[in-house]
C-alpha cells in the first residue's frame, strides 16, 4: 500500500509564499531579495500560530498587503515593513530586534505603522466609533503629522485596504464600524496622497457594508450595461488617441466606469435614481506638459 501525504494548509501557505517571493523579488538586485526573503522568514516565524478571523494563517495578510504596495511599485524596504509590521505590535519582537536585523530605516517604518495603529485605536475608543465630519479630519490630519515618512501612510492604507477585502468574516456591527471609519478616515487619506485606485476601492468597499441593498443595486444595474458601456468608452479612448496625435500631443488615455460610491453618492446629492445618472462612463487624459492640457480640452 502507497502513502500518499496530502498537504496540509500550513505547507501550502508556505508554499505560496515562496511563489510571492519569486514574484515580488525576482527583478530586484540580489541585495533587496535578501533583505525581503530574511524579512519574510522572520514574519513567519514570529506569527507561527496566528489565525485571521478568516482561519488562514496571518502570515496570509501580511503577504497580501506587501502585494498591494509592490503594485504601487513602492520599495523594497516598504515592502519588508509591511511584512514585519505587526511583529512588534503582536509578538514578542521588539523594535531594538527589527532595528538590529533589518536597520533602522525599515524600523522606523514598522515604528510608524504600530503608532498609528495605537493612535487610531485611542480615537475609536474615545468616539465610540462615531465620529463627526470635523472630529474625522482631526484624526487625517494627526495620522499625516505624527509620521516622518509617507510610506508609513502607504502602508497602513494597504493594511487596511486588505483588511476591507476580508471584512466578511467579522460580525455585522464591526463590520459596518470598520467601513464607516475607513469612510471617514482612509479612503480621504487615498485621495489626499494621489492614490486613486486605492480610494475608489476603499469607498466601494464601505458602502458595501454601510447601504448593501443600494451597493447590490448599483452593481447589477452597472453589470447589466456593462458591454455597451465599454464599448462606447473604447470607442471614445481611440477616438482622442487620433485626435491629440493629429495636433501633435503626446498623452495617455484611458477609460473607465465610475466606481459605485461615486454612483450612489451623485445619487444621493441629486435625489435622483440609477437610470437618470448619465455620467457613469469617464475618460481620463494625462500629458506631460501644463501647456497641453489646455490642447486636450481644446
């Protein structure tokens, strides 16, 4: 009789996390791949045990959030912070340890992680997790003045961001708490740093945990339209392309629908239902020169 072993979750957690590895630092010099694969073995070791509410292993978030920065093509020393940026605040590391280990650049970064995390936990504790228009500026602007580096931002976006894809897991009132503060609080941080595609996720998210009939509706309506819709904006994208090439400017355009939030919040302003919104269709233009943008819109 064979014995075949099944692998069990644990090694094919390990497994994909070589395969992240490959990926992320395959084109790097051979000095960041050290430090990423170093940083990696240390955030296994350290979280050895640790479950998400999801049952997958933490190790699991942590590979992800360093994906969603490794898209923004951020650095390799923000990439190895966001995989050890819950050491200290979870285990027994020490920020002397990561200081130690991995320099104090990178210790600086998870140094600034932890202390949001702890400022934000203060805030919420306060508030209750209600929170006014003025108190939640309050809170943007302390996050954005309390860190030396805007990568510590950039990661606690991601951090949260991942933590807004798996918020199914948690009971309906976290749930609905988690995506107003990331309403109030993230999504405008997004925008203010120039982060658009992580803004319009963010806001998509909430809105799903916050007015999920409105959500659902939204989306299917926007999914029942959606061959027309991308064939008109092709249409229009290749339609520009020819135009600015004949005038002689250099751009890049793009087409895209609009994101659901900014659906519902027009919505919402106007008074008005889905099939009265026309604008759900836009078209961005970016070119290298001030003096062109006045050429495009002309």
């Amino acid at each position: 009789m064979v014995s075949v072993k099944t692998p069990t979750s644990t090694d094919a957690h390990e497994a994909g996390s070589e395969q992240w590895l490959q990926r992320l630092a395959g084109a790097r010099p051979e000095t960041e791949r050290e430090v990423l694969a170093r940083a990696l073995e240390r955030a296994r070791q350290a979280h050895t045990g640790q479950q998400r509410q999801s049952g997958e292993p933490y190790l699991s978030h942590l590979l992800a959030v360093a994906e969603i920065l490794n898209e923004l093509n951020l650095d390799y020393e923000t990439l190895a912070a966001a995989l050890l940026h819950g050491t200290v605040e979870d285990t027994t590391i020490t920020l002397a340890d990561i200081e130690q280990e991995f320099g104090p650049r990178i210790a600086r970064l998870v140094d600034g992680v932890t202390k949001m995390a702890r400022i934000d936990r203060l805030h919420e504790l306060q508030g209750g997790g209600r929170r006014d228009q003025q108190d939640a500026e309050s809170v943007r602007k302390l996050l954005l003045a309390m860190v030396e580096d805007v990568r510590v931002v950039l990661i606690k976006l991601a951090d949260r961001l991942h933590n807004m894809r798996t918020l199914k897991y948690l009971d309906e009132a976290r749930q609905r708490q988690i995506a107003k503060e990331t309403l109030e609080i993230y999504a405008p941080l997004a925008n203010r740093l120039g982060i658009w595609q992580v803004k319009w996720e963010l806001e998509d998210l909430s809105l799903r945990y916050l007015d999920p009939a409105s959500y659902r509706d939204i989306a299917r309506q926007l999914d029942e339209r959606r061959v027309d819709r991308e064939r008109f904006i092709d249409r229009v994208v290749r339609q520009l392309r020819r135009e600015l090439e004949s005038v002689g400017v250099q751009a890049e355009v793009t087409g895209r629908p609009k994101h659901i939030y900014s659906i519902w919040k027009k919505m919402q302003r106007k008074n008005l239902p889905f099939n009265q919104i026309f604008d759900v269709r836009a078209v961005r233009i970016i070119v290298e020169r001030d003096a062109d943008c006045y050429a495009a819109l002309g």
